[in-house]
C-alpha cells in the first residue's frame, strides 16, 4: 500500500475529505493524502483504461488521551495508556472498515472498536469489534508475494454499510498474555490445536501493557458500484451473442482469459452443469484411476459461479499474471469475519470492499480467497487465475500451495451459517476437488511453508475439506461454521456419487 499512496497525482486534499464534528488533537494528526481513488491512481500508474469507481481513504491515527468511561463518552473514554484512535468525524462515504500498520510481522494485541453513522440516516452505531487477528490470511512466508515491500498488518475488514462519519479506538491489552488470540475450544480429536492454542493462550502475570504497531491508519473503503457495462449471463462454452461489444482492458482480458474453456469472456456467470454435463465437459483432463485405467469420474457437478467480472472487479488494482500450484488437494474454509449485517444483494459489494481492502490496504497481489460464498449460497469466483485451474491464493498461512480457499461471506463465531450457505461449500468442493481425483471425505498430506501451528517443513495430514484453524491457530472459520464442515464432506462425497 505504501508504494500506492506515494504518489501524489490525484490525491485530494484532507480538508475536503474529513470535517471533524469537533476540533480535536488527533484531527492535526491526520495526514494530508488520505485518500486516492482508483481512476487517480490508474492515471498515475498507467494501469487502468477506463475508470472504475470507488476509493479508499486512509487516516492516520493518533494517542488517545485518558478519560473515564461514561454514558456517551467517546473514542478516548476509558482508553487507557498507549490507546490510539480518532474522535468522531464526518468523512466521505465508505461501507468496509479496517486497521493496518507498516509491519506485516508484528501483531495489533489489543482491541479495535468502531462506531459509524449511516448515510441515510445520520445515526450513529455502538461500538463494533474489529477481528484484530488477520496475520493468518496471507500468502506463505518466503514468497514473492510476502516480500513484495507493499505488505502490511492489517485487522480483518468490518462491513458496516453505507456510512458517512467514523469513530475509532484502538486499546492495546492490559498484559502480555491477555493480548493472545482469542481462542474457540478445540474440537474433539485435535489435540495438536488444542496444545497450540493452549500455549497462545499464556497469561504473564506482569502488569506491562503491549506497545501498538507502528503506523496505525484507519482505512475506510468505498466498494464502488458495480460497471453497468456488464453485459447478462450468457451460456458456457459457446460465442458472445451476435452484436454485443465488449472491449476489456488488458488486465480484464487477462482475468477472463484464464476461464476460457468455461465461458466468453464478457461472461458475469459460469453456468451450472449436471454432473453428466461435467463428466463430459472435463472428460480429458480428469485423473487416471490409480492403475492408469479410465475410472469412472468421481466429481460433482459444477454449480454456478459468478465471475470476477460479474460482481465487478476492478483489474487494475490486482498485479498482472497469476500464480499457479501443482495441484489442489484440499480446500480450507474460511469466514471473512466481516460481519452479518449484509443483504445478499449487497455481497458483490461486500467482496469488492475486500477485495479493495486485500490489495490496496493490506498489500496483497490480489484478493485472499479463491472462492467466496455469500448467506443465500450464490459462489463467486476469487482470486484471478481460472476457476479450475490450481491457483494460489494468500488464505492459510503456511498451506496456500495445493489448496483453495473458500471464504464464507460473514462471522460465525457465535451465529450459526446458513444452510444455503453449507450446501454451496459442499457443491463447489464436490466440482473443484472432483477435478483432482480428491476424495471430499478423505485426508490429505500437506507440506507446512510456516506458521504458529506447524514448522516450516513439516509434512501434516489433513482433512480434504478442512476449516482455517486446522492448518493454523486461529478461530477461523468460527465455532458454529467449523462444525459444519462434517455435513459439508458427507455431502459434497454425495454429489461426486461416492
């Protein structure tokens, strides 16, 4: 992100930008490029051809001063030593909320709280927790991606809705030990996390309180609408309809020229096949059986997906190519931990927001995931690369290679996923692992490139389908969607007609 907001050109002013509701010490604090928006930054760069709306503002924070806590009390009430933030203001809108700093290798232990105040109607939210453990969504240590100079920490994005105004308070933890993730107890049978999240879980009874990381900005992000240029869904494996125009940019042209065996290229939607359709659509690249002999296929069939053109990706903020694994041997299932406070309507939206916040706030290559999944079961495709194709994404920390990673949109801790929701995990893993010979109620080994879990190096067996916290230590992907994921193996093994 730092190489993205270096440049000045089309960079507007702060004052314009944010209008404290009060004079503070923190609004001198703010620095003065805040913002630069995706057709500015495309003229800087030369990356984009035509302009995409939506933009991110980016705000310094600055030292909270002490106050006690009392009704109505503000971003400083209570905040303690070292607490940092920024009293209430009103900035352009936004709809996604996060935190980053410079060092990708230091942890934020502590919490973030935000409150915001709705477009429409000018009231403000309560205080909202930010999920401040995100360092286990990203690519794997020692690669290209991870030492890019561009990376750095970065809470989980909060979806908040159309907004206009922002509070934030960021409170480092008491202790060292009260600072550790919060961990979900482990489920049956996995002691090597419980040991993990035990040790993670370490109180030091000394009274020091946990320095924050460097460089703390607020990063509000406005998703942008969708293009209206998107053209309707039109059938798989057959020509544009006669008369249409569509003339991408080379980085769109790139994106929908990895799935070209699956649809045209001014495609918004990958149709459904039945599992006789994509037996025979995939017929010659689909495994051997173990003795060299034709099986019969075991792969379900492929449910519709909506592509990065159809929830409105913008391809000039991603970096060009693609990377690519070997093979996919399994599939980890994440939630976005964003919050539930979304309409199905809104989830391209909400992806946009994320894929914004990954790229140019967090400093990935592209967005994390490979597939997202929204609260009615619609998929959509993630990371650029090919929907079939072995492509690595930047989801597990230390398993990326051999994987995909399919990211539930929302926060399922406490709230129990929808079963729209679970059948499309179990129809997408059904297709996608289909396509490797993998079995959906199998296990797999995977070799660890480093983590809090498993050392770099470490060969590890794994479900075929397995939750985030299994390759990392971590809450994700929430208590009541991880113990879904049995259902979830038992029926994409059903669709392959195992």
């Amino acid at each position: 992100m730092r190489g993205y907001l270096a440049s000045s050109i089309g960079v507007t002013c702060a004052a314009a930008l944010t209008l404290p509701l009060a004079p503070t010490a923190a609004t001198a604090a703010v620095s003065p490029s805040q913002t630069v928006s995706t057709a500015a930054r495309g003229a800087a760069t030369g990356t984009l051809s035509r302009a995409v709306p939506g933009s991110t503002q980016s705000l310094a924070l600055a030292p909270l001063p002490r106050t006690r806590a009392g009704r109505g009390a503000g971003a400083g009430a209570g905040a303690g030593v070292g607490a940092q933030g920024l009293t209430r203001r009103e900035v352009r809108p936004f709809s996604l909320v996060g935190v980053v700093w410079d060092d990708p290798g230091a942890a934020l232990h502590g919490t973030v709280q935000v409150r915001t105040r709705a477009t429409a109607t000018h009231e403000w939210s309560g205080w909202q927790e930010v999920d401040t453990h995100n360092d286990d969504h990203a690519a794997d240590p020692g690669t290209a991606e991870s030492r890019s100079g561009r990376v750095r920490g970065s809470t989980a994005p909060l979806w908040v809705g159309d907004s206009d105004g922002v509070e934030v308070r960021v409170r480092p933890a008491a202790e060292p030990g009260a600072a550790a993730p919060a961990r979900e107890p482990a489920e049956p049978g996995t002691d090597s996390r419980t040991a993990a999240e035990g040790s993670a879980g370490a109180t030091d009874p000394r009274p020091v309180a946990w320095e924050l990381p460097g460089g703390l900005r607020l990063e509000l992000v406005d998703p942008g609408e969708r293009p209206d240029a998107a053209p309707a869904p039109v059938p798989a494996l057959g020509p544009a309809s006669a008369g249409r125009a569509f003339a991408p940019d080379a980085r769109t042209a790139e994106a929908a020229a990895a799935n070209a065996d699956l649809a045209p290229a001014d495609a918004t939607v990958i149709p459904a096949l039945s599992k006789e359709e994509t037996e025979e659509a995939f017929a010659a690249t689909l495994p051997d059986s173990a003795d060299g002999t034709r099986a019969k296929p075991y792969i379900g069939p492929r449910p519709s997906i909506t592509t990065r053109r159809g929830w409105g990706a913008d391809e000039g903020i991603r970096k060009g190519g693609f990377l690519y694994t070997k093979k996919v041997k399994a599939a980890f299932v994440h939630h976005t931990a964003t919050g539930n406070k979304y309409t199905c309507a809104q989830a391209p939206s909400v992806i946009r927001g994320i894929y914004r916040y990954h790229v140019l706030s967090s400093g990935w290559r592209d967005i994390g995931y490979n597939f997202l999944v929204d609260k009615c079961g619609k998929i959509y495709e993630g990371r650029a690369g090919g929907v079939a194709k072995a492509v690595m994404g930047a989801h597990t920390l230390g398993f990326n290679t051999d994987s995909t990673g399919i990211a539930v949109l929302g926060t399922y801790s406490s709230k129990k996923p929808s079963a729209a929701a679970v059948k499309a995990v179990a129809r997408l893993t059904a297709w996608k692992l289909g396509l490797y010979g993998v079995n959906p109620k199998g296990t797999t080994h995977l070799t660890s490139g480093g983590g809090n879990l498993y050392a770099k190096g470490r060969k590890v067996r794994l479900h075929t389908i397995s939750g985030h916290r299994d390759g990392f230590a971590t809450s994700c992907p929430g208590k009541r969607l991880y113990a879904k994921l049995g259902s979830a193996r038992s029926a994409a093994a059903g669709y392959q007609g195992r």
